[in-house]
C-alpha cells in the first residue's frame, strides 16, 4: 500500500447524499472527469469506498 492511486469522478453527485458529496470534495474532485494523485493509505481508501459507485481508481505509475 506504499504506491500512488490516481482517481478519477466519472459519475455526477447530482442526488447524491451530502455526505458523499463532501467527500468527493475533499478528495479535490470537482468536475466529471477530473482527476487528482494520491498516496495509497486507509484514509484514502475509506473515502474511495465511500464514494466508489462514482470513481474510477487506478494505480499511478
């Protein structure tokens, strides 16, 4: 769990539950298809299952 994810929104948070909304902010995803880099830990990965029916997550070189 040492590597990178890169992330990205792919569905939109339109009728979605404040909560996921928040944390698809504070992933520091705003728009659909916008992306963001970020270490692989259990922070990171509790916030993508959170929210993983709208991301799409993949190993970062």
């Amino acid at each position: 769990m040492a590597g990178k994810l890169k992330i990205t929104l792919k569905k939109s948070t339109i009728r979605q539950k404040s909560d996921v909304k928040a944390t698809v902010r504070s992933l520091g995803l705003g728009k659909l298809n916008s992306s963001v880099v970020h270490d692989d830990n259990s922070s990171i990965r509790g916030m993508i299952a959170r929210c993983s029916h709208l991301l799409t997550v993949e190993e970062a070189k």
